[in-house]
C-alpha cells in the first residue's frame, strides 16, 4: 500500500536562508524596492477582497512610489475589511512560497499572478496615468513573460524571493507603521476608531498573527514529500 509522508527539505531550508540573507541585506536598496511595491499591491488587494467577501466592493485602488496605496471600498464588515490589509500579504506571500518550494507549478503559477495583477490593475487602480497603474501592467506583464518564456527553475527562485519578501515586509511594516508609530494614521488607527480598542492592542495582535503564520509557511516551504510502500504483514493460521 503506497503512502506518503513529509520530511525537512534541507536543501530547500538552506536555499531560503540564503535568499532571505540577500533580500535583508538588499532591504533598502532599489533591488528590493519594486518587491515591496507589490506587497504593497498585495496589501490593498486584500483589503479590497475582505469587503468583497463581506457583502461590499471595491471602488478603487492606489499605489504611490512612497511605498503606500489606499484601497477605497463601499459596504462589507469594516472591522474585517481593516484587519486583512497587513496579514492579507501575508497570506498572499506565503501561499506564493509554498506553491514554489513544493509543487512544479511554477511557470503556470507565475503567468495566473501576473493575470490577477494584471486584471485589478485594468478594473480598479487609479489614476490610469500614475505610478501604481504602470507599475502593476509592467510587473504583471513580467511575471506572465517569466512564466511563458523562462525555465521553471527562474520561475521558482523568483517566486520564492517574492514569497519570502511578502513575509517578511507585512511584519516588518506592522512594526514601523504601528507598534513604532501608534500616533500615525494606520490601519490599525483607523480600527482603533472603529472598535474603541487602542492602537497599539491590534498592532500587537497583528505582528502575533503575523510572526506565527510566516513560520507556519515557512515550515510547509521547508518540507518536501517521500514515498514509500507500507507492505502489510500476513500471518498465516497455526
């Protein structure tokens, strides 16, 4: 009887310490910057989906070079539709570095995100002539090039460099955005209004959710699957 179990993947464990070695080192340099434009994507599109998925919908989207964006909805549960912002890129990230670390989809995963991008970006960000409208055509664009024209293994290295920065970049703004700075205007600020719960109370439980969630997918990433054949024993009667 054939059956299937997991085990550490250490070449996999030792390909992401090295990324994430690189992506750190590279934080604040122009190489990482067009991946934390995405996250910002990522970030306003879970805001937009959570709305959806709570009776409203998206009015529109924007994404500045700042590294911001506004996600601008109509109707859906407030409460939820805030909260998914911050922990919806993560979501994203994570689910991208897990397709890439253990299936072969990558070249179909690459060319369906580029799709998506490419999708929102046409229906609901604004303005047409702005930075967050070109850059999700030309990084959409990009990813469906990669997964159409370029070898799996490029497509894989790439999509776990996004996964990872995803990650990484939704803890990492939880911090600065919110436990560094309550007083700035925030997701988590803006809940806070909303709820009578202070601030620094969701940008606790935020970075909580978030930290335990970025392992529990990098754990999954770290894993690979074996096979084996189970042989069952017969006894035969005395």
């Amino acid at each position: 009887m054939a059956f299937r179990r997991t085990a550490t993947d250490w070449h996999g464990v030792l390909l992401l310490l090295g990324l994430t070695a690189a992506v750190a080192a590279l934080w604040d340099t122009p190489v990482v910057y067009p991946l934390k434009i995405l996250v910002v994507f990522f970030h306003e599109l879970s805001h937009g989906l959570m709305a959806v998925l709570t009776g409203g919908e998206i009015v529109e989207i924007q994404v500045v070079k700042e590294q911001g964006g506004l996600c601008l909805t109509r109707g859906g549960s407030r409460i939820l539709t805030l909260s998914a912002g911050y922990l919806g890129s993560l979501v994203w990230g994570g689910v991208i570095l897990t397709l890439a670390a253990r299936t072969r989809l990558d070249r179909g995963v690459a060319v369906v995100l580029g799709a998506i991008l490419l999708a929102v970006t046409a229906i609901f960000v604004r303005p047409v002539i702005g930075f967050g409208f070109g850059f999700g055509v030309a990084s959409s664009l990009l990813l469906m090039v990669l997964g159409l024209k370029l070898s799996e293994r490029v497509c894989d290295l790439t999509l776990r460099v996004i996964g990872l920065t995803s990650c990484l970049y939704a803890v990492l703004d939880i911090k600065s955005d919110i436990l560094d700075r309550p007083e700035a205007r925030s997701d988590a600020a803006m809940l806070a209004e909303v709820t009578g719960l202070p601030t620094t109370f969701w940008g606790v439980l935020w970075i909580s959710v978030a930290v335990l969630t970025a392992l529990a997918f990098l754990y999954f990433a770290a894993r690979r699957e074996e096979r084996g054949l189970a042989a069952l024993s017969q006894r035969r009667p005395s």
